[in-house]
C-alpha cells in the first residue's frame, strides 16, 4: 500500500483517461477508469469497488449519475460507504474494518463508467 501523500497525488493527476479497464465478467459492473485503477492499486481497495459495483441491479440507483463516498472512522478502523443519485442518498454500507489509509475519496459513476471527481 502505498501512502496518502502518494495516493494524493495519485488524485490530484488523475484529470483524464486514456483506457477504461473492466474489472469483473459481469455487465452490471462499471468499468473504471486510468484514475480509479491507480487509486485501488495503491489503496489496495479493489473491495470497494466491487461494494459499488454490487449495488448497480438496485432499481432506485440512476444509471446515469451517481455519487460513491467512502469516509472512514480512524477511532476504530470503521467505515460507510454511501451511494447518491446527484444528492440524494440511496445505499448505506457500514464497513465494520478497513485499513483505506484516506479519511475519504469520492467516486463518479457516469454511464457506467466508474471516475474519479478530478477526472469528470
């Protein structure tokens, strides 16, 4: 795993991609993008991605925007991942352990393309 300092940055440049990368055999599955598969390699948090690839045959979901939050409790290594159509909150995940070094990332899902805010 890499550091926040590295995965920062990681964020901070990732404001285009030049490949999207499919993660699972399943269609209901978002493909990522550069950005994204640079952050779950340095995370080590390809699990979070498949927490919001899950989510994507729940009908209240819009399939043409969404908004994923991961914050994280660093009291007791507990996290929520939310799932938003725009700004209205529709999945609530408790992750009861996780060692995400960042206090929180956001994630775009536009078109079912998975995306980092910068890279929108």
């Amino acid at each position: 795993m890499q550091s926040v300092k590295e995965i920062h940055e990681i964020i901070n440049h990732s404001n285009g991609t030049t490949a999207y990368h499919k993660i699972s055999r399943s269609d209901v599955f978002p493909v990522i993008t550069d950005g994204v598969l640079a952050v779950a390699e340095a995370a080590e948090c390809y699990w979070l991605l498949d927490v919001i690839g899950s989510y994507q045959t729940n009908p209240k979901l819009d399939k043409n925007f969404q908004v994923w939050k991961l914050k994280v409790n660093k009291t007791d290594s507990s996290a929520v991942v939310r799932g938003y159509n725009d700004i209205t909150l529709i999945i609530t995940q408790e992750i009861h352990y996780t060692n995400f070094p960042l206090d929180e990332i956001s994630f775009y899902l536009i078109g079912g393309v998975l995306l980092l805010p910068s890279e929108y």
